[in-house]
C-alpha cells in the first residue's frame, strides 16, 4: 500500500513540476536580490507540486489527520498570496501562530496551558524556520524526503498507517520536486511549499508523539539539522544584535555555499548529515531510554562537530577576503 502512495504521489508531483515549468514558467518568479544564492529569476511554485502529491493520500489519511492536512493547505493558500501578490510579515505570523494553536488545542488538549504555549511555540517556530533554510539548492527538498521518509518508516513500524501514508506522500512528492531543485534549480519551493512543510513537519511529529508512534524527541531529532541550523544562526544574529527580521545569508548551509564549495557540496553535505540524524533517531526510537539518550547525543555530537568545522573554515575564509 504505501509503496503504492509513494510511485502515484511521485508521477503526481513529477507532472505538476514539469507544468509549472512550461505553460506557467514565469509565474511567480524568485527575483534575485542581496541575500540571494542564484542570479537568474527561478520560479518559486515548486511547493504547489508537492501538495498535489500530498493530496494523494489524503482519502486514506483525512479520517484521522484532517485537521493537519487541511491548516496546512490553509498555510499554503495564504503563503502562495504572499509569493504571488505580496503579504505583510505580520499577517503571515498570524496565520501561522492560529495554526499553531489549532493544532496544539485539537491534538493535545486538555493540557497544563504551559506545555500548550510552549508547544504552541514550536509548531509556528518549525513552520517558519522551514521557511528560512530554504534558501539554497536542495537543501529543503533533501530534508523533506529525509525527514518525512522517516517519520513514514516509524509510523509504518508502528502501525500507524494513516500516518505512515501521508508521510510517503509527502516524501515521495518531495523526491519529483528535488529532481527539478537540486543544483542548477529549475524551480523553488517558494514559501506555497516550505511553510505547509514545516507546519507539517512539526504537526505530525506531535501526532506521532500523542499516538505512540514515537518519543517527543524523535521528530527534533529527524529534523535537528534544519532546527540546530536555524535556531544557532538566530541566537547569533541576536547576540549581535542584528534586525534579525531581514533577509541574510548567514546560515551554516549558505556559508559552506558562499565559502565557494558551491551548492551542490552543500547540499551533499547537508544529506549526509540529514541521514545520520534520521537514521539515529529511528535506531533509537523503540530502545531502552539509555540508548535512546545515547543516539540523541551521538547524532548532537555530529551535528556539533560539523558546525564547528564550518565555523573554523568560514572565519579564515572571512580573513582571507
């Protein structure tokens, strides 16, 4: 069954993407601009595809996660305003913390309102720093089949099949875009793809949690090197006490780009180490709590190690210019 969502939601998504990139080339256009990566205009419509592939399970998968797949095609219709027609900071905020809440408020409730908040937190922090490590070839498309193929694996082991279906979905659907997104781009998720992505990636994870299909720390896990990247880039940026707001290029991934190993070592790069978390975290997942804290610190330790390497290459790489 799932292997029959993952082949009809790939052919599905493979067939938006190439659409997208004809009749409807120049739809959306990503223009480039100072904290760009690219220097020619790429559509920024990629997402659109992996929604229609997502779509595929949604008649077996709605029954149980409507809710999640519907906020995230909300987000989606909101963000594709955005990329379209333009939409202030502040609305999208809104409509991502009203996500937040709604899903926090359906899936958890009744719960001490402090974990709610906190969580709350996180749902909408996840949605948006999706959205900000998009910003080089590959890399979001990567941790998409990366990181939903896993949550896939775990709940199939789980039997948790609904869940299992839309994970593959979204994977599989991930895996046509990326084709067309890995180095040169041909198209970008824009923020129609990135924000449904990481509200999902993060709603799921909850899902997973409350229905048993794994520890709290496994989706933070699958996910840490979209979530160490992000989180680290902005305490720094806060501690220089940068308008952390605007567009930069400061970002572990955009560095090892702009350090001249090109997207596409990045993108390598980042896989390697996307595998290692999710491949951690689901060795981890069903073990004793000893070992699940040993392959939480083994995957950290990695993840710190290749930050640390960035960062001692990019500071001689910043006196040498």
């Amino acid at each position: 069954m799932l292997l029959g969502y993952a082949v009809l939601s790939f052919l599905v998504a493979f067939a938006v993407v190439r659409v997208l990139l004809w009749p409807f080339a120049r739809f959306a256009l990503d223009q480039p601009n100072e904290r760009s990566l690219h220097v020619k205009p790429v559509p920024r419509t990629g997402g659109l595809a992996v929604l229609a592939g997502t779509a595929v399970a949604i008649p077996y998968a709605a029954t149980s996660l409507w809710l999640p797949i519907l906020m995230a095609f909300l987000l989606a219709l909101v963000s594709l305003y955005g990329d379209v027609w333009g939409l202030g900071s502040r609305l999208r905020l809104a409509a991502h913390i009203a996500a937040g809440i709604l899903i926090a408020w359906y899936v958890l409730s009744p719960m001490h309102p402090l974990e709610m908040v906190l969580l709350i937190v996180a749902v909408v922090w996840v949605t948006n720093l999706y959205n900000f490590m998009d910003g080089a070839d590959g890399i979001a498309g990567g941790m998409a089949v990366v990181g939903f193929g896993a949550y896939a694996i775990a709940a199939g082991l789980s039997d948790k099949l609904a869940l299992a279906a839309l994970c593959t979905a979204i994977a599989a659907a991930s895996a046509a875009f990326l084709l067309h997104n890995f180095h040169p781009a041909r198209i970008f998720l824009g923020d129609v793809g990135s924000i449904p992505l990481g509200f999902l990636a993060a709603a799921l994870g909850i899902v997973g949690w409350r229905n048993d299909a794994w520890p709290l720390w496994f989706p933070l896990l699958v996910f840490a090197p979209f979530n160490a990247d992000a989180t680290i880039t902005l305490l720094r940026r806060l501690l220089r006490r940068e308008k952390v707001w605007r567009p930069h290029r400061e970002h572990y991934y955009q560095r090892i780009v702009r350090m001249g190993l090109g997207h596409r070592a990045s993108a390598l790069i980042g896989y390697a180490v996307m595998v290692f978390c999710a491949g951690s975290a689901l060795l981890g997942r069903a073990q004793p709590p000893a070992l699940q804290a040993a392959a939480f610190a083994a995957a950290s330790s990695v993840l710190a190690a290749v930050a640390l390497w960035v960062d001692v290459r990019w500071a001689r790489f910043a006196d040498n210019s």
